[in-house]
C-alpha cells in the first residue's frame, strides 16, 4: 500500500483554490503500482460471485475494468449524459455548483447480478450516492460500493445508503 501511495501525486489548488487532487494517473502508468492496484481490489471480492463492475465515467473506468478482469466479471460504464446509444435510465445529483447526472444502459443490470460500483476517488459521495440509487432501480441481488482512495474528512460515506457495503484501498 504504501508503495501505491507513493506514485500517487497530490496536486493542490486543483482544479480550484483550496482543494488537494489525488491524481492517481502517476499510479496507473507505473506497472507495478497498477498490478497492486488491480491485485488488491480484487482480493476484496474474490469469493463474492460477482458478475458486474460498474465503473463511473471518467476514472472510474481505469480500476472498474481491471477489477471486472481479475474477477472474470463483465464492466458496465455509468456516463455523463447523451453519450450511450441506447436506451438509458439516469439519476441527477447536487454538485457545489448546480446539478449533474449519470446514465447507464436500461438493460445493463439485472435481477441475477451481483454488482461492485467503482470510482476512483470517495469525495463527497454524491457521485456515487446518484449511481447507487441508479444501479438499486435495477434489481441486482447484491451491490458492493468500491474505491480506490477514500477521503475521510469529507465522510462521504454519511451520503451513501446505509445499507451500502463500502470498501476503499487507500484511505487518507
Ligand atoms: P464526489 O461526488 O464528491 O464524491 O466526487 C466525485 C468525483 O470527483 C470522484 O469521481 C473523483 O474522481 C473526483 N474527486 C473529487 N475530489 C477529488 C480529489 N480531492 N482528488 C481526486 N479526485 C477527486
């Protein structure tokens, strides 16, 4: 772990004034930090029967697919508006400056998944409150909450569903 925290890069004042930014693309190019990444989420899940990881636009992609490979599960995206083809359900959520929201495929999920939702970074949480919300509306049997760095003075888990089961690699 402390080998992944170190090829994280802490950026300050981005992308405004006041917030530190984790960028975890310094851990991804680094062959043996991506293969601990990939490695140690998956060691979370192994023996869970899951079928579907569902990675949120755009981060989320990075660990949702290696996570979806390692578990031999299939990897479904949650994206920004207008951006998947067919026919889609979405959830809309409060961002500090007015309201964004994410879709996924109406036929993505169903009742026999078993899912893990992944996104890079736990801030706040609304990002994957909005998604939880979206993925519960479709019925899988179990939903696992997953993140690769957690940031626990925002306590973002306090906007997840209580019953949400969370899980984070790196918690600062
Ligand atoms: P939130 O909805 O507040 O939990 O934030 C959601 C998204 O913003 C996550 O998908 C992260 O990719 C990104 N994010 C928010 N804060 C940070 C941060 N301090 N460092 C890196 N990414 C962040």
């Amino acid at each position: 772990m402390e080998y992944i925290k170190s090829k994280i890069r802490e950026v300050p004042d981005y992308p405004s004034k006041g917030i530190l930014f984790y960028d975890l693309t310094t851990a991804f190019k680094d062959p043996r930090a991506l293969h601990i990444i990939g490695w140690d989420l998956s060691q979370l899940y192994r023996d869970k029967g899951v079928t579907k990881v569902v990675g949120i636009e755009s981060r989320g992609f990075i660990g949702g697919s290696i996570l979806a490979f390692e578990l031999g599960a299939g990897f479904v995206p949650a994206r920004k508006p207008g951006k998947l083809p067919a026919d889609t359900v979405s959830a809309s959520y409060q961002k500090e400056y007015g309201v964004d929201t994410i879709e996924m495929h109406r036929d993505a999920i169903g009742p026999d998944d078993i899912v893990v939702l992944h996104d890079d970074v736990l801030a706040t949480g609304g990002t994957m409150a909005a998604a939880y919300k979206l993925v519960k509306s479709m019925n899988p049997k179990k939903i696992y909450v997953n993140f690769i760095i957690e940031l626990t003075a925002l306590n973002g888990r306090a906007n997840l569903p209580e019953e949400a089961d969370v899980t984070s690699l790196i918690k600062y």
